[in-house]
C-alpha cells in the first residue's frame, strides 16, 4: 500500500469472525467471507465456532506433541554425552 490515498477494494459484504482459542486465551481467528449480506444463519454460525475449536484442539495438540519430542530429544542428546 503505497501513499495516504491508498484505496484498498473490498469485495465482501459479510464476515463473520471465531476466536481460535488456547485454553483460555485467544491466539488467532477464523475469518470467512461472503460476497452476499447476511450469507450465514444461526446453524452455519454454531458450526463455524465448532470448527474454530476443533482448530485450536488441533494446534495445541501439535504444540504439546512438539514440546514432547525436545524433550525427548534434550533427552536423548544429555544420555548420549553423558
């Protein structure tokens, strides 16, 4: 974007956002768009937040599972020298 008259085009007339949450904190957002107003009711926007959950289960269970293998790596590396 360069300059203060930028014009940025947007072609969407609805979005709806979920909070991706860890534990208790958020850490990012499930963001869709729609190019017609209103495009979600009440049971898309359930499932939405369904899949917003399910993403943040999923990323902490690569963080756990990433944590798991430095330590078993730390592990392996202080048996090996020591």
């Amino acid at each position: 974007m360069e300059g203060a008259g930028a014009f940025i085009w947007n072609p969407f007339n609805f979005a709806l956002g979920c909070p991706i949450q860890d534990s208790e904190m958020p850490f990012g957002s499930l963001l869709i768009y729609s190019k017609e107003p209103h495009a979600f009711g009440p049971d898309e926007v359930l499932l939405f937040e369904s899949l917003a959950k399910e993403i943040g289960f999923g990323l902490r269970a690569i963080d756990r599972q990433h944590k798991l293998d430095d330590q078993i790596h730390e592990k392996g590396v202080k048996a090996f020298f020591y």
